[in-house]
C-alpha cells in the first residue's frame, strides 16, 4: 500500500485488509516505536469530526510525525481557492493528505493533482478509514470475520457502502434493511458482488429490519442524516421510524451479538435511549480501535521503518 491513494476500499485487497487486522493487533497490544519521524500529514476537513481529526492527529504523533489541521474555514476548499490548486500546493508540503469533503469527486480532484497519498476522511460515497477500524474491532471481538453475519439498518450511505466492500473483500456475511430509496448504490452492490466470488461472502438486501437481524453476529446501524443532509432531516426522521435499534429488534439477534455505531449517535432516534449504554454494545472500543487501524494504516501507506517492541 506504500505510496498509495486510499478513496475506497476498493482500493485494498483482502491482503491488504488482513495485514492491517494482524498489525494493528499487534499496535494496539505493544505500542510502535517512532517510525514516520520527519514525516507531515495535512487534514484537509469540510465538515466536523471528532474521532477521526483526533485519531489521525494522535496516531501521526505518537508515531513521530506531525499533523497540520486545515479546517473547513480557513482553506475555503473550492471557495476561496479551487481543489486542484490546494492538492498542488499541499503536495509541496506534506507527505500525505487526509481530506473530508462533501463529494467524493472532490476527493478524487484532489488525488489527481498530487502525487503523495491521498487518504478518504469520509465523503458523501464511503469511509474507508471506519470499515476498517470495524471490521477490526469485529475480528478482536469476535476473533474472525470469514462465516460471521453482520446485519446493518439504516440508511445505505457512505459507511454502509465501505462496509459492504469491506465485508465482502475479507468473506463476512452483510445484510442491509433499508427503506426503499434509501438503499446501497447499484454500482457499489455489483463491485461487491463481484468480490464475494472468492472471499465466499453472502449479501442480503431488503427492506425488512426484522429478516436482516435474525441471527447476525452484529447489529450495525448509523445517523440517519448524514452531514450535508440536514435540510432533509424531518422527512428521513419519518421514513426510517421503523429502522430503529431497539430492544425488541437485538433480541432477534443472537444472544451474543455485539452492537455497532460509528458514532456520533442520535440517541433515541436511530438508538433507542439507552441501547449503546447496553453490554452488547462496543461503540467506545470500536472509536478507540479507530486510533489503532490509523496507526498501521499511516506505516503502511506512509512507509517508515517498521519497529515493533521486543518480544514481537
Ligand atoms: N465516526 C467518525 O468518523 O466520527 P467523526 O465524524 O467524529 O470523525
Ligand atoms: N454517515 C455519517 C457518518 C459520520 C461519521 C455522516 O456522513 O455524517
């Protein structure tokens, strides 16, 4: 992966995947002496965050590296200066940028005028960065992916459609409940499709929360209003009514399932109140493995001298 973009996860192979499993098994467990020293990151943001800000900038250090925060005022990305030419400048600077946009062919205009990595923060299409921080926290919880069944409700929006690639490279099961209109994307169903050939992977769409949830491993779920979508958030707040995680909805689920939410969360709405506060619910271990992922992933792509403790 060294050198290369990450936009999607389709930009990975299953190798790829279970190497960033197994070395981030081996950050989380032992720490990672500095490798990327000398090395900048640019986090080039359009919308808020939290976790993802916070664990690439915490990530990058700790690995001896710095980051540099450009916020959605400051760079006016497209407004006060056009994406091309921010990616030309940036690529003067840094080593690697780390962009959230509002569209993904932002993100793609970007990744074309520069030539160090370019890494997807989260657009409008995926979030590569939290399908493999999940299917992470799905392989430590559970101590595999391939033959599990994860069942995500709700809205098909980016996370939903890293999970599916990201699900269907590395042979875990996933299921989608969507209301009509609200679905996965037909070109990002047929990619994974084409992906399940060989990791083995089955894929469930319907409309049903109740035929999706049955039996799952995990139960998987995410705002129904994404960022950029406020204007739209009454009506969503009306057709996914019946999309919430509840109670009565896990219970379908088998007894030893474990609950996911990439945070942030609307309590009471997409989560009943009180349900990511349940035993079954790993939402805090899986922002924290957010951090852990990064790790490896900013070794792997960024290169630097791989220095694992003694006793690895
Ligand atoms: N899950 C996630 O990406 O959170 P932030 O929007 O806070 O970065
Ligand atoms: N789907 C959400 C994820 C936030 C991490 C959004 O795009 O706002």
């Amino acid at each position: 992966m060294k050198g290369k973009d990450l936009l999607s996860v389709s930009d990975l192979s299953s190798e790829d995947i279970n190497l960033l499993m197994s070395d981030t098994m081996v950050m989380k467990a032992s720490g990672w002496l500095s490798s990327l020293s000398s090395k900048s990151l640019a986090l080039l943001f359009e919308k808020p965050s939290l976790r993802t800000r916070t664990s690439f900038e915490v990530a990058i250090r700790q690995l001896g590296g710095q980051a540099i925060y450009l916020s959605p005022n400051e760079v006016g990305l497209g407004k006060r200066e056009s994406a091309a030419d921010i990616a030309r400048v940036l690529n003067r600077y840094v080593d690697a940028i780390v962009a959230r946009t509002f569209s993904h062919s932002t993100l793609e205009e970007i990744a074309c005028h520069t030539d160090i990595p370019v890494i997807n923060a989260l657009s409008d299409k995926e979030h590569p960065c939290q399908a493999l921080a999940d299917l992470f926290t799905i392989y430590e919880k559970k101590g595999d992916l391939k033959g599990l069944t994860l069942a995500y409700i709700g809205d098909g929006n980016n996370v939903a459609q890293s999970l599916l690639l990201a699900a269907a490279l590395t042979g875990l099961n996933f299921r989608i409940a969507s209301p009509k209109d609200y679905t996965i994307d037909k070109k990002m169903l047929s990619i994974a499709k084409g992906y399940v050939i060989d990791s083995g992977a089955t894929i469930f769409v319907t409309e049903k929360p109740t035929q999706a949830v049955i039996n799952a491993d995990i139960v998987y779920t995410d705002v129904w209003t994404s960022m950029g979508q406020e204007a739209e958030s009454q009506k969503r707040r009306q057709v996914f009514t019946e999309y919430q995680i509840n109670g009565k909805l896990i219970a379908l689920a088998k007894e030893d399932a474990i609950l996911m939410h990439p945070l942030p969360a609307h309590h009471g709405e997409e989560v009943a109140e009180g349900v990511l506060d349940s035993p079954a619910s790993v939402v805090f271990d899986q922002a924290e493995n957010r951090m852990h992922l990064t790790k490896s992933l900013l070794i792997s792509i960024m290169g630097g001298l791989e220095v694992p403790l003694p006793g690895y």
